[in-house]
C-alpha cells in the first residue's frame, strides 16, 4: 500500500509530497520491526572476505539498538545495507514495511529521504554554513525556500546551535559539528535514524554529549535508532538492545542489561569486560592471604542486579554459612538504566560451606562466576 | 628609451591584446568543454557514481593524446580542423583553436583531480539523503570542488599565457611573437625584455587574482 501511494506521487513529479506521504503511513504496530534484515550476505569481491554472511535482525520501533563489533566485523556494512548504500548479494531489507531492494531509482531515493543517517566524520560540506548543510535534504527533496527555512529554524534549538546559524564547518568543534550531522540527518523528519561510528571521532566528553541528544531526540520524536559502535561504553549507555558481531556474523544479541550480565559468547565478555571490568587486579591478588589448613580460596565474580544490590548479601552469606568474603574490587553502575553493581570476591571455608554459599546467592539471581587465579 | 617609438609602443599594446584575446577566449572555452568532460570522468571512472569502464577508457585515453602532443605540433597536425572551425589557419582567431582545444585536455585533467579531492563522505552522505546523481553533481561535486576548480583554471590560464607564444607560428601573434620577431629575429633585446616584463607581471596578476579567489571560496 505504502509503495503504491510513494510512487504516484514520484509519477505526478513532486517530490514535496512523498516526505509528507512517509509520514502519512499508519503507526506501525509495536510487534513490527521497524527495521528487519532477514539472511543477508556480502562479500566485496568474488572469493574476497566475506562481510556478512547470513546476518537476520530486527530493530524494534522505538528502540535505539546497537550493533557493537570489532573493525572489520562487518557492522559498518551491515547498517549501509538498511538504506542500501551497500547492496547485499543475498537477503531482503524491510524499512518500515517497505521491502527495499524490490525499489526502483526513484523509490529508492523517496524511502531513503525517510531514513536519516549520522556519519563517523560528520560528512559535512565544507562550503556550505550550518543552515545550508542542515537545508541540504530538504533542496533534494525540493522543498521551497520559505519551508526550507521555517525547518532550519526549528532544528537549530533542537540540537542547540542557533548562535551557528551561518558558521562554517571549520569554525565547528567535533561535537557542534556531529549537532550539524544529527539536525541534517533529521530534516526531512525520518521515522528512522542510522548512526554509523557516530562518536567515535569525539572526546569522552563529548561523546556522553551527543549520546544524550540522540536518546533525548529518540524520546521527543518517537524515532528508531539503529547504531553501530566499537565502544561497549556506547552501548551500555543508549542502547536498549544489542547484538555483537564478528567475521560477518551476529554471534549474540539480546537486551543489553541481559548481554552485559550473562554474556555467551567470548568475544561478548571481552567487550563486556572493556566496561565493567573482570577479575581481580593482578596486585590485589598476590597481596590475598592463602587458605587456611583444612579450607579453600575460591575466587569470584558477582554481579548483582536490581534490587540485590541493596541487600546486605556478603555480611548475610558470612553470617549464615560461616565463610569468610574479601572484596578483591568492585563497582556500581548502571546499564541501560538499572542498578548494577560487579564484585571480585575472595571467598574462605569449607569446600561445602562455600559451594552451599554460592548456591543461595544463586538463588536470590546474583549472577557468580569462577574467577581463575 | 629612445627605441620605445610609437610604433613600437602601439606593437606592444596590440601584442598585448592579442595574447589577452588568445588566452581569454581560449580559456572560456576549455572550461566549458573541460567541466562536462572531467564530469563525465570522474562520474564513469572506477568507483565513481556510475562506472563505464567501455566509456572512461576511451575517453582517458582521447584526454593523455592530446595532452602528450607537443603544442607547436599540435597547432600544425589540426590545420584542417581549425580552417573547419574558424574558416582560416592564419591569425589569431585561427590560434584561439589549437589553443582550446589543449587547454580542453589539460582542464579536464586538473578538474578530474580537483573533483577527486571531494571527499567522498560528503558524496555518500548525499546519496543516503535520497540525493539523485544530477543533483550529487550540481549540489556536492562541484560546489565542494569550486576552489579546487578555480586552481586548476589559474594554473590553466598561465600554461596558455605560455602556449600562446608559440601562436606565431600561425600568425597568431601576442607578446611572445612579438619578442621573437623585434627582440631576437631584429636584434632588439629592449623588446625582448619589455615583452618578458609584461608577460611576468600579466602572470603575477592571474595567479594572485586566482590564488585570492580560492582563499575567499574555502572556508577551510
């Protein structure tokens, strides 16, 4: 239905339209992706490295997903295929209902009007002021002047920049320019938003910056976010859900407090421990006392979850079971808005008292891990 | 001074325009065949927005011939196409051909390199903003390219204040005819080094208006 209503609008040569009509498309059901990407495959070139190699995912509508991987993992082809700026050999691209790689020309170019897209290094055109970068979607779109600038006028606020009005970007520091990118990547006002590396050319600082207006714009204008980053931190701090990928392949996904928490795979809890840290510091170890004669030294790592982290959980299992609990090195932190707290335990006793301990933390939903020494 | 006569002033003066005609017209030409050329280079050359390799090899190849055919060869090889195109091989009208026509494969060069500089971000940018490849070209290539561009046209204008010596000999005259005839053929090294004078500070001035040009277009 979507598809027909886009393309007579193109035939009647107006393109105006067609950014109004993607608006006009009925609220997707919150059971539809927003984004599916069903077996996608790539290679680069014949008998070259393959990219992607059968990746299927679903971007929820609402939800700001993450792809985190290595470089190279082939999460940066992967986002290029939902607007088709990469072409997959092989699988199918749905947009908001629409099946893209059916598309021709034109209706190719009136759907990716409704996909906004957020670059590494801004991408931005050097001779052009703020206003003119941010109006650039809009004059392709052909939009006239009056409306161009009654936009522009409604996107500076919305990412801060008013004073930048007519700065070039060579006036502007990393994180105004990224602003510029965000406020372009919106103009022609996207149900959807791509962010490909989209901090990672910017200092921590601003990085939490831009991390927040993108989650502060997801929220105001219900959109979709799709991000690929190398930096678990990214993760841990917008995103709802994620997925991690390496050799071309989606190898976990999941909502983020689940992957942060148990995570499968050991890439995984590579990127996981980059965040939350794993283990005990290699000082902190050799200054542990030994067992004593007739026990045992076990090390381990909890994490406690939600509520948990308010119970006295470590004088209790002392108390109860009779062992002795070091805290070797901990934190508390949130993931994706819940309480979240890592602990390198050094625990003393009885094998029995020890193995009976770890069980009731168990059974209260603490998360316990052997740590090898 | 005593050589600088009249007639010798009202020589130079003619010398003068008709080396700014040669060169001027020349130019507008090589920048309007040169643009559309390099265009459609850079657009059909591997990796660029619609790759033709069965259309950019030729092309290429046409571009390095001419560039490698020595002017004051070149200038005599196309008589038949110049007494086609302006009805004469003599003068300076006649001249203006050989001249374009060089300059035209020299500017496709240089704009292909300038419009390769574009960063490709910015192109890729506009593609996934629903940009057509007509609107890539008039609102990201050339307009990112613009001082680059303006470079290549001063470069282009000096080569052919230096090409348009050779003009002479097809009666093309200009300054540099001029100073071989007087100052070297007739012994009058005044006139040689008045003509040498003009033609420094004539490419002094192009290069400080193009150089100024691109400063004021860059906002780097």
């Amino acid at each position: 239905m979507a598809d027909l209503r886009i393309k007579r609008v193109l035939i009647s040569g107006n393109p105006v339209h067609a950014t109004t009509i993607m608006r006009d498309i009925p609220a997707l059901q919150a059971e539809d992706p927003a984004i599916r990407l069903a077996g996608l495959s790539k290679r680069f070139a014949a008998g070259g490295a393959v990219a992607l190699a059968d990746v299927s995912l679903e971007v929820r509508s609402g939800e700001i997903f993450g792809i985190v991987g290595r470089s190279g993992a082939g999460k940066s082809t992967l986002v290029r295929t939902v607007n088709l700026l990469e072409r997959p050999d092989a699988g199918a691209v749905t947009v908001l209902g629409q099946a893209l790689l059916g598309l021709d020309a034109a209706a190719l170019r009136a759907a990716r009007r409704g996909i906004g897209m957020v670059f590494q290094h801004f991408n931005l055109h050097h001779r052009r002021t703020v206003a003119e970068n941010i109006a650039f979607p809009l004059e392709v779109a052909g939009i006239p002047r009056a409306e161009r600038a009654a936009r522009i006028a409604e996107l500076l606020p919305l990412v801060g920049l008013e004073a930048k009005r007519d700065a070039y970007p060579a006036q502007l520091s990393g994180g105004q320019k990224q602003r510029v990118g965000i406020a372009r990547a919106l103009a022609s006002r996207p149900r959807i938003l791509l962010c490909d590396e989209a901090t990672s050319a910017l200092d921590p600082e601003t990085t939490a910056e831009i991390l927040a207006l993108i989650r502060d714009l997801r929220d105001r204008l219900q959109l979709t976010v799709l991000l690929i980053t190398h930096e678990m931190a990214v993760v841990k701090s917008i995103c709802d859900r994620v997925a991690v990928m390496e050799a071309g392949r989606v190898i976990e996904q999941g909502p983020v407090l689940e992957v942060f928490t148990r995570p499968q795979q050991p890439t995984t809890r590579r990127f996981v421990a980059e965040v939350i840290g794993h283990g005990v510091p290699a000082g902190t170890l050799a200054r542990l006392p030994s067992a004593r004669p007739g026990e045992e030294r076990r090390l381990v790592q909890v994490l406690f979850l939600g509520p948990h982290s308010t119970r006295a959980v470590i004088s209790e299992a002392s108390r109860e079971f009779g062992i002795d609990l070091d805290i070797a090195a901990g934190r508390i932190d949130s993931i994706a808005g819940e309480p979240f707290g890592v602990m390198a335990l050094a625990a003393y006793g009885k094998a029995e008292a020890l193995e009976a301990a770890f069980a009731w933390m168990r059974g209260l939903g603490l998360v316990i891990e052997e740590i090898e020494a | 001074m005593s050589w600088l006569t009249p007639m010798m002033q009202d020589l130079l003066i003619e010398a003068l325009g008709q080396t700014l005609v040669m060169v001027g017209v020349s130019t507008v030409l090589a920048v309007a065949l040169g643009l559309p050329l390099a265009l459609l280079l850079h657009v059909t050359g591997p990796g660029g927005l619609s790759p033709r390799p069965w259309l950019n090899r030729p092309l290429g190849l046409a571009v390095n011939a001419l560039r490698s055919t020595p002017f004051i060869i070149l200038m005599v090889a196309i008589v038949p196409f110049t007494r086609l195109v302006a009805g004469t091989s003599i003068g300076t009208g006649a001249a203006i051909v050989p001249l374009a026509l060089a300059a035209t494969a020299f500017l496709a060069r240089l704009f292909e390199n300038a419009l390769r500089e574009v960063d490709p971000g910015v192109v890729e940018a506009a593609q996934a903003m629903g940009a057509s490849r007509g609107q890539i070209v008039w609102k990201v290539l050339v307009p990112e390219a613009l001082p680059g561009l303006i470079a290549a046209v001063t470069v282009a204008l000096v080569s052919l204040v230096g090409f348009s010596a050779m003009a002479g000999a097809i009666g093309g005259g200009g300054l540099g005819d001029l100073g071989i005839r007087f100052g070297y053929q007739r012994f009058m090294p005044e006139v040689m080094a008045s003509v040498v004078l003009i033609l420094i500070l004539l490419v002094q001035g192009l290069q400080s208006i193009g150089d100024w040009l691109v400063r004021r277009l860059s906002h780097r």
